[in-house]
C-alpha cells in the first residue's frame, strides 16, 4: 500500500508507514478505542433497569391491610361479616399493618344483625353513607370527636338503637341518617343547641330527647327548655 504522507510503497507495520512513520489506519483505531465505553454505558443501562424493577416494589408505600374482619384500603375501613364471630362488641381498631383508620366506607357494617355494640377509633374522622344501616341489634353508640362528616342513611332502619352521643366537631350529616330508628330515646350532642339545629334538619321520631351543652328539649320543640 502507498503511505499517504510520503506515497512511497510501504508495509503496514503495527499501523504506521515504516518510511515515514504516519498513522496509517487512524479510523480503525480510533473506532476500537470508542468500542469498549459504549458497551460500557450500554451493560450499566440494562443492570440499572434490572434493579429498578426489581426493587420498585420494596419502595412503594404500604396502602392496604387486613387484620381479621377488617380490611383498610388507603384509611377506608371495608368489614367482611363472613369473618365475623359475631359476639356482639366490636372494636374497630386505630390501625392496621401500620395504615391509620380514618373513614368507614358506604355500607361498612350495613346489614349484620348480631352487632350491638361498636368501638369507634379516635382516629376516625368520616362514617360513610349507610354505614350501620339496617344494624337491627345495634343498641348505643359513642361517634368520637375527631369524626366530622356522617354519611346519608348511615344509620336508617337501626330499629333497636336507642342512644347516640356526638359532638360539635360534626359539620354534616347526611339526609336520612336517622330515618326508621324506631326506638330511639337519646341523642347526646356536646354542642350548642344553635349548631345541632343547623346540623340536622332531618326527620327524627319527636319524642327523642337531645341533650345539648346550653340545654336539654325533645325534637319536636322549637327551643331548649
């Protein structure tokens, strides 16, 4: 081959010209020695993606449990009565598998005939729509102050309840909440009179005494007594 510096004939020798010592295969070199950093890059990418999906999931945060009859999906209570013993008290707990109860979702206990009592958590701020509706056992509850919404018909056709106490902390109740609680007697509000009149404009059975913290007066009355 003729060397392209001096085009004297010369041989390839290691890759230079043996007359006048110029690179005679620059190219070649030079794509080897760009070789080895791309396959380089390209292992590095595939082991990197090998370890984000294998560890993605170790990662990601913890938003469904179950502990017994309870289930909790990001905060929202689910109960399933199959798995129930259904002797009667129920305790709902604070929290499951470390995920904070702080709702009950539509029709959570709707239907069980053997509850007559339940324990709601403090961390509870919301009881959803027909939550305890048909509980025909159900007998008193006790709403804790950190809940502040009660759902439509939560408790509609809770013929044996009798007493209920909540506090001022509850800005809405929905329609119907009460509707069909035949026995009830007892409603213990730790509010003003003025707030519960604002909160519930629902029918409730006249005869059902509310006892507030400004005075005490049966449904039915236009004022406290």
């Amino acid at each position: 081959m003729n060397c392209p510096n001096c085009q004297s004939p010369c041989e390839d020798f290691q890759y230079f010209c043996r007359i006048c010592g110029t690179r005679l295969r620059p190219d070649t070199e030079r794509k080897g020695s760009r070789l080895v950093p791309a396959l380089f890059l390209i292992l590095m990418s595939v082991v990197g993606l090998i370890l984000f999906f294998s560890t993605k999931d170790l990662t990601r945060p913890v938003v469904t449990a179950s502990d017994g009859c309870f289930t909790v999906d990001r905060g929202v209570l689910y109960f399933d009565e199959t798995l129930y013993d259904g002797s009667g008290e129920l305790e709902v707990p604070a929290a499951i598998g470390g995920i904070a109860v702080t709702a009950l979702s539509n029709d959570c206990f709707s239907g069980c005939p053997t509850i007559t009592t339940v324990i709601l958590p403090d961390s509870l701020t919301h009881i959803g729509d027909r939550a305890f509706a048909e509980c025909t056992s159900l007998r008193g509850i006790y709403i804790p102050s950190t809940v502040e919404t009660i759902g439509k018909e939560s408790f509609r056709g809770c013929t044996g309840l009798e007493a209920i106490c909540m506090h001022g902390s509850i800005h809405a109740i929905g329609r119907h909440a009460f509707d069909q609680c035949t026995h009830l007697k007892y409603i213990i509000f730790r509010g003003t009179y003025a707030q519960w009149t604002h909160l519930y404009d629902g029918y409730i059975n006249p005869s059902v005494g509310v006892f507030c913290e400004d005075g005490s007066f049966f449904q039915g009355e236009e004022a406290p007594q």
